[in-house]
C-alpha cells in the first residue's frame, strides 16, 4: 500500500513527485510510456513565461508567476538549465499596440515585475533579425527558456534518490475505490494500492477521472507543430519574440533553444487523437509563414526537425488543481496546457500544501536532499575542465555524436543513473546525442553499440522509444552463418 | 598534449589519405592525420561492393580494397595518424584542438591544414517530410553501416526515397538480404545516380524507379508502417489526388549529401552556397591563409577516383605553399547558363594549365560549353549530353590564362546548338591548341 501514487511521469508528476518527496510518505509514480517526459513534456515550446497573457484571477495567471520566480532556485538545486532571456511580444499595427496595453495592465494584475513597453528602435537594438516595420513591443524581463525534458528527469531523479518509486511501462487500465477508503490502481503489469491518487496524466487526465465514473471534467487535445533549426541560426534572436493575438490568430514565437538551436511555432489545432503527434505540410506552412511576419529573412533551409505535440486543454478554461469535487483522496492537476511548464514548480508545492492539509500534517524527511547533479556535459565545459574529466575517466575522450560533440562517457552516465534509460530516445533527451544535424545518421549506430554492451542486451531489443520501435529486425545472413559456426 | 606539424590533415578518409601521401612524395616530411573513426578509410570501409578505382587503377575494386592501397601507402611512409580522434576546433591560426580517450585534449600547431571531413547525409528533418516519427527511417548511408559494418538489417518491406548511389547501392544489397525493396522514389525527372548502379543495382532485380515522386507522409507510431507517395508536377509540388499508401517498415533516404563544414566555418573559410564547401583556387587553397581542402567536403563527387585525384592536386598547393610560391593573380569563375558550379572558383597562378571541374544543373542535349571572357570565346566544346550526376572537366591551357588580366573573370556556361553563332569559337581553340 502506498500513501500516494502518482500517475503521469510529464514535468508534472514528476515536479509533484519531487516536492512530496520531501515527506515522509511512500509515494509511487505510474508512467504507461517507457521514460518520463514523452509525451506534452517532450514537445512544447521550452518557455518560462512571464505571465501577463493569462486571465487575472485565474490559477494559469497564478502558477505561472510563482513558477517563474522558482526557476533560479530549482536551477540551482537541480542543476538543469534555464536562462532568463527575456520576451517581447510585437505590435504590427494599431490593433496589436492596443493588446501591448492590455497585456501590460494584465501582467501588472498577476504581478509580473519589469514589465515595459518598448519604442521600434529599442526593440530594433536589441533584435537586430526582427522586422522593421513594427510599431513597438511589450518586454518582459522575466520570461527566459529551459529544457523541458530535462527538468523532469532532474525532478524524477532527485525524486527517485528521496526514494520515489517510478514504475515505467505501466499503463492505467482501471481504477476503483475500496470500501476503506483507498484506492485500487490497475495496470498493464499488475495491481496497486494506495491512499490517495494524484492525476498528472496530461491529455489522458480526463480519461483517469472517467475510470472511476466521474464527468468533472473534459480534456481536448491540442496539436502545435514545430521547425527546429540547425545551431548556426540560434543567434537570429536574443530573446523569446512573441506576435500578439489577433484577428490573425494566436502567433507564433521564435526563440533560442537552451542548446542554441532556434525553435519556432506552434501552430494550434483542436484534434480528436490523444496520441497523433504527426506534422502536417499545411500546418509547417502555416508556422513558417506566420514566423516570417516576426523575422523577415527565416528561410527553411536550416530546418533539421520538425515535431509536433499535444497540449491538454480542459474545458474549464483553466488549470485544475485540487481534490476531485466527487471522490474524497483523488487530487487532480490536470489542463495544464501553456503556461504549465513555467508553472510546473509552483503546482509542485502547491500540491504538496494540499496533500498536508488533507492529511493533516506532514512529516519532513530529515535527510530529504534537493540536490541533483546533471550529466556533465563535455562541449559546455573549459579545456581545463575537458582534461581533468578525460583524465579521470578516458571514456570522456571519445566523441560518438560529433554534431553535439556527446562524448561516451556522457552516454554511459546517462545509462546508469538513478533514472535508468533503455532507449535511443531517451539517450538522446538526456544527452543530445542524435539531437544534431545529422539527426542520429553517423552516431545512433555507435550509441547502440554502447548500450548493448553496458545493459547486456542484443541490438535487435535496442528501441527507438519503446516496445514494437526496434531500431533492426534482425542480423544480415553471413553474420548469422558466422556465430552459427563460433557455436 | 601540444605538437607541431607541417601538415595536418583533417580526416582520413579517401581524401585525407590520398593527400597524406601526395605531401609526403613532394617531400613533407612530418605529416598527422586526424582521424574521427576507429579505422582509416572513411566511409569506404562501409562500401563494400565492387566499382572503386576503375579510372585510377583499370579494375574495379571494393570500398575496403581501394582505401586499403592508400592505407598501405600511408603505412608505407611511415605518416602519422591518430584515430578515433576528434578535432574539436581549428582556428584561422591553424591551430586545432582534438581529442581522444588516449591523450585527452591535443593542440596542434600546423603549417598547413588540409580539410578533408568529407560530407554527410541530408535528413528527413532537412526535407521536411510531414508525419510522424517511428523508428525505421534512416538514412540510405546510416543502413549501409548497421548492414555492413554490424551486421543487422534495418528491416524488411522496403522503400527508398532518392535516386542516389548510396540508395542505389542499398536496394540491391538488402535485396541481397531477403528484404523487400519495392520502389525508389525520385522527385527529379532523372537520377543523380551513376547509370551503372541504376542499371546493376534496380534494373537486375525489377526494383521500380519512380520519377517525379516523393514520400509525403510518413506513417507509423512506434515503427514504420507506411508511407504516402505522390507524383510531383514541374515545380515539385505533390499533385493532389496522386498519393498512394505503401506498406512498408522501412523508408530509406538517399536525397543527397552536404559537404560537413562546421569546423571550416570556425575558422572563417568562406563557403560556396551551391556547393556547401570552400571557396578554393586550383590549388584548393581556400579563403583562408594555409587551410587547402579537397574531397567531398569541398563538393560532393561522383567517384572516389576523383577525390584521390583532388587530394593530390591539394597536397601540390600545401607543398607549394610550404615553399612560399606566391599567387600572382585572381581571376574568378562565374558560371552562366546550365551550369551548377565549378571547382576551382579562383585561379591565382599561370603557371600551370588548370582543370575547370564543373556540374550541369539539368539536363541538357545537343550544345556546347563554352569559356568566354568578357567579349571573347576562350574555348568551345561539344556535347550530346551534360547531366547533373556526372562531373565534367575542362582544362585551361597556361597560355591562354596569361593572356587574361590578373583580376579577370572567366564565365562558363552550355549553349545549346542553335545558338550557335558561328565556327569562330572553334577557331580560336584551335588557334590556342586547347
């Protein structure tokens, strides 16, 4: 019997993972995929927003703003990364300038500090990339850019070493409540048990509320589609450029990636699947095309992705955080769509308020250690610092991907952390190898040669992102002639 | 760790090799290469079918077997090598830092640099195909290593998309395997493939080669399941009501490959846009003082015979360098009509005849190419037929570029037969003997 189970391994569950993980409470985590950060987490837009375009009043307005204010110290404590880089949002007409208005007065509301609306020619200074022909733009000094999936891994792991249990590939198939007041949590690899249930499954939220009979609320997904651009054009901005809502739609932003890549959507598109998080050639169109109204001179030659995701969308209008109104012991953090990850750590100790209150009162761990370490990462270190890792451990020495310079010895750190990883994917969110311009074409050979033989399993099992996403089928003839005969 | 060279070369693949041992015979003696991968040869290693070195040698070998005589050679000469050795950065000081797991960080302080990186394989992500993202779609060349270097097979119901050789290659040896190729898909009207692996790698096992087609939509969430094609009308547009479903597990892209530059343009060489390399001289001297490149990482060839060709042409330019022979001259190429681009772009000595490698950007029947400068017609030659996959030379006599000014530009471009204007273009080449 655990205290609590939480299902969803997005930034989330796993922020709230980490935050309960302060207390003494046995506390599990449910993921039906084979990592954490798959699904929304993995595809966003990697933006900590200022949190003047939310509704005063409204929890979106104010998680983002704590949540932004928590990102130094969960920088600190988890060693991800996460810069303040500020953001503008440009007014191209008289329309636009009017919202700069309205959005200033919104964010002064949700007490977002620094905010301030900017001549042409200030804006032209500090973007020198940006069209020439705006009017002015609102800045926000607050807002920076971080890393989604490697927050919730650092989340998960701090988590897991405060002694979390995360349990990959098990899917939620049912879910009821006992006579005792506890829950019973089926899954695709067995049963559970446990006093309370947090819901962090992000697009499926509704879906877990439904297993238990209730209707409280409904999630819609929502699709956005992404052009990720080779390194050499991060530097086409400094900030996160944003276009106002308008007549013409929601915009599109451009920004710099923490690795130095430039990102640019999302497109929004209401869709029936849960799990279609296909690219569209009008929806790339769309986004392309709308980002030019921001940069003039974007071509799509640098293009080295395109990607899509989901965004949970609840028909409230709003974040849903709290006890389920129906079911006493079933909390709710669902609908977290934009500006969820800037909000992540907020609802985190939010979360944990609402669970002691419930329970009455928690008790604090007192070897509770909110300390994480990163994977060192090669190429951002100094030469210095290059020849003491090398020295100390060789493996630092040998490049697999050389478009991110991801060293060996980064890819077997990844495969033995508290937070084990099995997949290409994973190895790639957690280190970038394969995340470069020749997108895994020289090194995903290299990096299954690695994890064969540091997890001892055969490169036909090695997956892409999970069971049936086998990267080979099976060995070519002379190689199966040649072990037949070593036999 | 710090060291000092004459040369260091960046790569030892079919370019780096050749250049290593063309230094070492015009009589540099302290030479290193650098070497990425766990073996010399490059990505020869991984070809292994035969049709390698039939200009250079007159038999046609193996990838192994043809980067194995330079192999030798550079043994032979006893010329440094590091593997598994990363370059990390070169400056414009021609200093490079490299590191490998054996000495850590190494600082080379080189004479002169010869880039020989090579060039990699266009993406999905780089075209842009719409869908999603299963496993099972992968480069025609990342394929050809999991099937020859480790030994497993990508998968089994295939498709290609790319009508180049590396595709080409690929159908047919994993035919070989028991798989399933069931089309190539080409979004030109014509291949950028060698006729030879079109006829040898498709025709001989009735693999379908569809022109003007392209994958629009990639299908499958874990792994492939299929793939969308279309017909493309002139401008490359998918034409709507033209897509099909093709069941498949595999889609395999061989749409083309892009010089690898990343260090170059840290050290400030200039870059061609068409070509994605340097710009060179005939020396292969680029932009910047000491740095040479030859290779596919200065334009992507269609031959291998012509890369150890280059490199040699490269390593004359380092030794001349190395003895201070001065460029006297900058006379620029530009190309005209038909033409896609031209190897050297500058030529910036007359004292040898030069040899003007340049690629059609289509496909033109019954003309001629023809040199002028400014008004003048410098040289004509005749061809029934210039197509983008095949290199084309030209040699420029000495005789003729010492006539010109020392800031000229040389204009190159087809003429088809009807614009012929008269026989006096071949009267001045023949007058100047080219």
């Amino acid at each position: 019997m655990y205290d609590i189970l939480i299902i969803g391994a997005g930034v989330i569950g796993a922020s709230v993972a980490r935050e309960l993980s302060r207390y003494d409470l046995n506390i599990a985590v449910l993921e039906a995929r084979e990592d954490v950060a798959t699904a929304t987490t993995a595809a966003n837009s990697a933006i900590v927003h200022a949190g003047y375009d939310c509704i005063p009043g409204s929890l979106m307005a104010r998680f983002n703003v704590e949540g932004n204010g928590l990102f130094d110290e969960i920088k600190s404590e988890l060693d991800i990364p996460f810069k303040r880089t500020g953001s503008l949002v440009l007014a191209f007409d008289d329309e636009d300038k009017r919202m700069l208005e309205k959005l200033f007065i919104q964010g002064e509301k949700n007490g977002v500090e620094g905010l301030e609306i900017i001549s042409r020619d200030e804006v032209m200074d500090r973007e020198p990339n940006i069209n020439p022909n705006i009017k002015s733009a609102l800045w926000a000094p607050t807002a920076g850019i971080t890393c989604p999936y490697e927050l919730t891994v650092a989340y998960m792991e701090n988590a897991i070493d405060n002694g979390v249990k995360l349990f990959l590939e098990h899917t939620v198939t049912g879910l009821s409540k006992d006579r005792d007041g506890s829950f019973t949590v089926i899954t695709s690899k067995g049963k559970f048990r446990a006093l309370y249930i947090i819901n962090c499954a992000g697009v499926q939220g509704d879906m877990i509320s439904n297993m238990l009979g209730l209707e409280e609320f409904s999630i819609i997904p929502r699709r956005g589609e992404y052009l990720l651009y080779d390194r050499k054009y991060g530097n086409t901005v400094n900030s996160v450029i944003f276009q106002p809502p308008s007549r013409r739609g929601k915009g599109v932003l451009v920004t710099q990636t923490v690795d130095g890549n430039l990102l640019v959507g999302p497109n929004a598109e209401d869709i029936t699947s849960r799990e279609d998080i296909s690219t569209t050639n009008s929806g790339l169109d769309y986004v392309y095309n709308m980002a030019k109204r921001s940069i003039p001179d974007l071509t799509r030659k640098g293009v080295i992705r395109t990607f899509a995701g989901l965004r949970a969308i609840s028909d409230t209008g709003d974040f849903i955080i709290g006890p389920s109104t129906e079911i006493e012991g079933l909390f709710h953090v669902a609908g977290i769509c934009s500006p969820g990850l800037s909000a992540a750590p907020a609802i985190g100790k939010e979360l944990a308020r609402i669970i002691g209150e419930h329970v009455g009162s928690l008790r604090e761990k007192t070897d509770f250690n909110p300390y994480r370490c990163a994977i060192p990462r090669f190429k951002d270190l100094s030469l210095g610092e290059q020849q003491r890792l090398i020295d100390k451990d060789p493996r630092y020495g040998r490049v697999i991907c050389r478009c991110e310079t991801v060293t060996e010895g980064e890819i077997i750190e990844a495969l033995h952390r508290s937070l084990p990883v099995n997949t290409i994917d994973g190895v790639k969110r957690r280190t970038r190898a394969g995340m470069g311009r020749c997108q895994g074409g020289f090194c995903t050979p290299r990096i299954m040669d690695i994890m064969a033989r540091e997890l001892h399993v055969s490169m036909e099992d090695i997956t892409k992102c999970g069971a049936d996403s086998n990267i080979v089928v099976g060995k070519i003839r002379e190689k199966r002639e040649r072990e037949m005969k070593t036999i | 760790m710090r060291v000092q060279v004459d040369v260091a070369i960046i790569g030892g693949g079919p370019a780096g090799l050749a250049a290593a041992i063309a230094c070492h015979d015009q009589g540099i003696q302290d030479i290193l290469i650098l070497e990425r991968d766990r073996h010399l040869g490059g990505i020869l290693q991984q070809c292994i079918h035969t049709g390698f070195g039939l200009h250079r040698f007159g038999e046609e070998l193996t990838g192994p077997e043809y980067a194995h005589i330079f192999i030798d050679g550079v043994k032979d000469r006893n010329i440094s090598y590091l593997l598994d050795t990363m370059v990390i950065e070169i400056r414009k000081d021609k200093i490079i830092y490299a590191l490998n797991s054996e000495k850590g960080l190494i600082e080379i302080e080189a004479k002169a640099i010869i880039l020989a990186m090579g060039c990699r394989e266009r993406t999905r992500g780089a075209i842009q195909i719409p869908g999603d993202r299963p496993a099972g779609v992968y480069t025609a060349g990342m394929a050809q290593l999991l099937v020859n270097m480790e030994g497993y097979l990508p998968g089994k119901e295939i498709v290609i998309l790319g009508s180049g050789d590396i595709g080409l290659i690929m159908a047919r040896r994993l035919t070989w395997e028991g798989a399933n190729v069931k089309m190539v898909c080409e979004i030109m009207p014509y291949s950028s493939g060698l006729a030879r692996n079109i006829r040898q790698c498709l025709d001989d096992y009735d693999i379908p080669l569809l022109f003007n087609h392209t994958v629009v939509k990639v299908h499958g969430s874990k792994r492939l399941e299929g793939v969308t094609i279309a017909e493309v009308d002139s401008n490359r547009v998918p034409i709507p009501g033209s897509e099909r479903y093709i069941e498949c597990d595999t889609l395999l892209l061989s749409v083309g490959l892009l010089p690898e530059n990343e260090l170059s343009e840290g050290a400030n060489v200039l870059l061609d846009e068409i070509t994605g390399g340097p710009i060179v001289d005939e020396y292969r001297h680029t932009s910047v003082d000491g740095i040479f490149a030859c290779g596919n990482v200065l334009h992507v060839h269609d031959l291998v015979d012509y890369v150890s060709e280059e490199a040699e042409i490269a390593a004359r330019g380092v030794a001349r360098y190395l003895k201070g022979d001065k460029s006297d001259s900058r006379i620029s190429i530009s190309h005209g009509a038909g033409i896609q681009y031209t190897v050297p772009h500058i030529i910036s000595s007359r004292d040898e005849d030069v040899e003007l490698f340049f690629r059609a950007n289509g496909i033109y029947n019954d003309g001629m190419i023809q040199l002028t400068y400014g008004k003048d017609i410098l040289y004509t030659k005749r061809y029934n037929h210039i197509v983008p996959g095949k290199m084309e030379r030209i040699r420029i006599k000495k005789d003729i570029l010492r006539q010109l000014d020392m800031e000229g530009n040389i204009r190159i471009s087809w003429r088809q037969r009807e614009d012929e204007l008269s026989d006096e273009a071949h009267m001045y080449s023949l007058s100047t003997g080219m």
